[in-house]
C-alpha cells in the first residue's frame, strides 16, 4: 500500500472538494512553464510580429491571464480564487518557445492549477494563432517549477527536465 494520500476522495473513494474554509490566508505563488516546439520560421515570423492573425505573444499573453482568472471553470474540484497577479513571459529560441506563467493569490489555497491553466492556454494560443503556417507545433513539458506559501511550504522542481529548460534559456539569452 502506498503513502499517496488523494485530498480530493472522501473515504469512499468519492470525488470532493477539499474543504478549506478552516485555513487562514495566505501569500501563495506557482509558476508553471511549458514548451512550444515549432519549425525556425515559425519562430522567426513570431519575433518579427509577422504573422498575419497580429501579435501572437501579445494575445497569447492575454489568453493566459484570462485562463488563470477562469481555471475554476474549467476544472471541476478547483476552488474560485482571488487571483492578485498573472505574469506570463516568453523566451523565443530557434525552434521553439518557453512559456513561463506565475500566479499570486492571498487565499487559502494554492494557485498551481491556476499558473499550469494559464500555461497551457497561452500554449494553445500559440498553436491557434500559428497553426495555418506550422500544422507540425508541438506543445510539451508543462510542468510546475515552483509553488511557494501554504502548509505544503516550498516546492522548486530539481530535475533533469529543469536543468534542460534552464540550459535553453540560457542559450537563447546569450544568443
């Protein structure tokens, strides 16, 4: 038997929401980021504001702070929060871009829905707004990086696939 304890099962085994009403608010922060696979022109037309549906970053931006602010809509045992800020930055290399989402909230619960919500439709956005001259994106990698404040404490994701995306930012910020 496993040490993996689900919060959001009743004893039976039942899909709940956790209650939270019992814990005090506080400052909470996730930052989620994903990857945007895509061919070099793709990327080049991007940077340059060339692409003929307008400023894909820009609206990505925008679609990912509007995700953030409506992720308990779209997943089901995600309380409502007060969302405080959404930052959504991108880092464009060669053949893909880094999205990189951060969340804050004074709640009683944590924003790491929030921040992987807003990822992944900023990712989407992307997709969307580019697909008509790269059918072939890929949208991978999205993870948690870090999430800070609550009971849980501190999280920093220490993996291999850290130290990855870290090495390619690193590279596009030297380019």
């Amino acid at each position: 038997m496993s040490d993996l304890q689900f919060t959001h099962l009743d004893p039976l085994g039942r899909a709940r929401m956790v209650d939270v009403t019992p814990k005090e608010p506080t400052h909470r922060r996730a930052v989620a980021r994903c990857v945007v696979k895509m061919r070099p022109e793709t990327t080049a037309a991007i940077a340059n504001r060339e692409v003929n549906k307008g400023d894909v970053l820009g609206v990505a931006r925008i679609a990912g702070i509007q995700a953030a602010k409506r992720t308990s809509d779209m997943i089901p045992l995600c309380h409502p929060l007060l969302v405080g800020s959404v930052h959504i930055n991108f880092e464009i290399g060669d053949d893909q871009i880094l999205i990189e989402a951060q969340v804050d909230t004074v709640d009683r619960t944590g924003v790491e829905m929030e921040a992987l919500h807003a990822c992944s439709v900023a990712a989407l956005t992307v997709y969307d707004m580019c697909k008509s001259a790269d059918r072939g994106m890929v949208i991978g990698e999205l993870a948690l990086w870090e999430k800070t404040g609550g009971r849980s404490g501190v999280y920093r994701r220490e993996d291999e696939a850290r130290r990855d995306v870290t090495e390619a930012v690193t590279n596009v910020s030297e380019s």
